[in-house]
C-alpha cells in the first residue's frame, strides 16, 4: 500500500512538473527574426506565425501512429490556416528524395523541417513519436500531446 501511494506523489509531482513547462513561450527571449530551413531548403522566420496558433508536430515515416495523424494534420491546416500554423518536425536520418516522395504522397501542406526548432528555442525534447506542442497566438505553450491528434482535438483546442 505505501508503494502505491508513493506512486502516486511521483505521479502528482510530475504533473505538477509539466504544468511548469506549460507556461514557456517559443518568441520570448529571441532575436527578432527567427529563421529556420525547410526540407525544401525554404527560409521561414517564426516569428512571423504570432497572432496565430502554432501546432509544431515531430513525426517520423516510420511511425505508424505519425502516419496516422497525417491526413489529420492536412486537413485541419486547411480548414484553420487564417487561425492557425502546422509545422512538421521530422529528426529522422532519412534521403532527402525519400522524405519529398513521402510528402508528396500524403499530399503534406504545410513546412517541415530537420532542424529541432523547440528544442533550439525553448529547451523541450520529446520522449516519443509522435509529439505535438500547441502554442496560443501570442506564442505560449498551452498543450502537449504525446500521441497522435486529429482534425477534431486540434479544432477543440483553438476555439
């Protein structure tokens, strides 16, 4: 019975540890311009996404809960674009031509990137695939997400 109530405390405790992490913001303490490559060797500054939600999704080709969520993703990047911003991170070691052929095949509509762009501005590693940070428009995390997300979760959380 103590080891159950020890679980318990730890299980609080983390919690509590992960409510602390809720309250970071992606544009604080940053250059004004905060650009990163696409895969498709595109320049995009971050920055330019304030005003709007920030869904960053990591993902992998391999992972079938990531491949999964995909046409979710899409979806609700065209349904919410006014509102909202998907970008894909995606850590792999994989040929560039074989990341395009799979992007292309699930019809991808928004940036993708290698570099680990929350990593690089907040300090936040993810334990697993897939991982989604949801930023508010004036760029504080506001959830996360391990596992997949659909059209319908994304859609309850920005409105």
């Amino acid at each position: 019975m103590k080891y159950i109530g020890k679980l318990v405390i730890i299980f609080i405790l983390s919690l509590l540890v992960g409510c602390k992490a809720e309250k970071r913001n992606i544009y604080d303490d940053h250059d004004e311009s905060m650009e990163f490559v696409t895969i498709e060797h595109k320049k995009i500054d971050i920055q330019k996404f304030k005003g709007k939600y920030l869904i960053v999704n990591y993902w992998a080709t391999w992972c079938s809960p990531c491949i999964k969520e995909l046409p979710e993703l899409v979806k609700f990047n065209k349904e919410y674009s006014k509102k909202a911003v998907v970008i894909g991170i995606n850590l792999e070691d994989i040929d560039k031509k074989k990341l395009d052929a799979f992007a292309n095949k699930f019809n991808i509509n928004y940036p993708n990137f290698k570099d680990d762009i929350v990593y690089q501005l907040l300090g936040l590693e993810i334990v697993g695939y897939p991982t989604s940070y949801i930023f508010n428009p004036k760029g504080n995390l506001i959830k996360t997400i391990q596992g997949p997300v659909s059209n319908q979760i994304l859609t309850q959380i920005i409105h």
